[in-house]
C-alpha cells in the first residue's frame, strides 16, 4: 500500500472502526503500557483539539473541550480500534495560568514525550487565524529536543477568506523549515466544516501501516 488513494480509503476504514475513552493519565507513572501505535493531539487552548478529535471518529462528544481553558491538566487516551491509542494532550498557552499549572504541564507532557517508544506522532495543532504563537515555536522546540516526530495541522481554515488562508499556509511551511523534528507535509483542516479530516486520517492510516 503507497498511494495516496489507499491511504484515505484506509484512513476512512480505520476510523469507522469503534474508538473508546480509556483513562485520564494526571501522573507519567499512570500511562498505559505502550503495547500499541500511539498518535498524540497537542495544541494551545481552544485550537480546536477536541473537535478535530471528534470529526475524526464521527462523533460528537468522544473528546469534550473544558469550561475553562487550561483547566484540563492531564492526558487523555482514546482506544481506537484496539489498533493503537488517540492521545490528547492538555492545551498549553492560557491566558492567565498560575505559574505551578505551567510547570505541571511542562513536567508531564515532557515525560511523556521523551519516554514513549510506542509514540509515532505528535500533530501539532495551530490555529490558521493567528500562525505559530510564540508559545507554539517553545513547544516546537521541546519537541525537537525530544526528538519526537511531529506534523503541523492548521485548524478552524473556514474562519479565513482563501487569499489570507494562503499567506498562512506560506509562512507556517517557511518556519516548519527550521525545526528537524516537523514532518514536511502541513495539514490544512476545518472540522466544522468537515475539510481536510480525510487527510488526518489518511495520514494516521499511514503511521499505523509501516
């Protein structure tokens, strides 16, 4: 299997299949074993992690999205066909977080990120209407470091006219350039309105498939 065509009818098998809540993981000693593929979901608040997690597997309250942005401090794993593990990470990036929130998120998705030999991939989400934050360049860098392989996925496209969308586009690759952890090939998606979800897939189908 190598073309793209088979990796989007296999991406659109794979996530008919059923995808569970597993656990919520508040300490790195809490994480299940790594007995499978596991693809993680990282991204400032209110990118969009849980929506995008829920246009992938058709549902629409599999991953629910906190109140109160930041308050969510903990990794959540979602079964995915007994086939591998969906893992969202807790948002970074909000306004106003205590400093302890801060290191707390720092320590746990760290040690997760650098000691998890069954994680093929992080997707790191960016929202198109503001580009890579400062915040998100640090956690570009962690990754790096880490040496943990990510792939850039630009959410919420449909809140921008196509001319602007395409200046977005532009600069994000030019920067994706800079870090040797980033997959080349950037994701443009809006799960409201259901665009660029088959490319997730797709590219999810992909990972598990080698």
């Amino acid at each position: 299997m190598n073309k793209k065509e088979d990796f989007i009818e296999a991406g659109r098998i794979l996530f008919h299949q059923p995808c569970t809540f597993v656990l919520g993981v508040a300490q790195p000693e809490q994480v299940p074993p790594a007995d499978r593929l596991e693809i993680a979901f990282a991204g400032r608040s209110n990118v969009g992690k849980s929506s995008l997690i829920n246009a992938l597997v058709r549902r629409k309250d599999l991953a629910r999205a906190s109140s109160t942005p930041g308050r969510t401090q903990q990794l959540n794993y979602f079964n995915l066909a007994d086939s591998l593990y969906l893992v969202d990470l807790p948002g970074y990036g909000f306004a106003n977080a205590p400093e302890k929130n801060v290191r707390l998120w720092n320590s746990l998705v760290f040690s997760y990120l650098k000691g998890r030999p069954s994680l093929r991939r992080v997707f790191l989400l960016i929202d198109s209407r503001q580009g890579i934050t400062k915040k998100d360049l640090e956690v570009m860098e962690m990754l790096d470091k880490a040496a943990v392989s990510y792939q850039i996925v630009l959410t919420k496209a449909d809140k921008l006219k196509s001319m602007t969308l395409e200046k977005i586009k532009n600069e994000t690759q030019e920067q994706m350039k800079n870090h040797t952890a980033c997959y080349p090939d950037l994701i443009v998606t809006s799960s409201e309105k259901n665009f660029g979800i088959e490319a997730v897939r797709a590219a999810i189908a992909e990972l598990l498939a080698h």
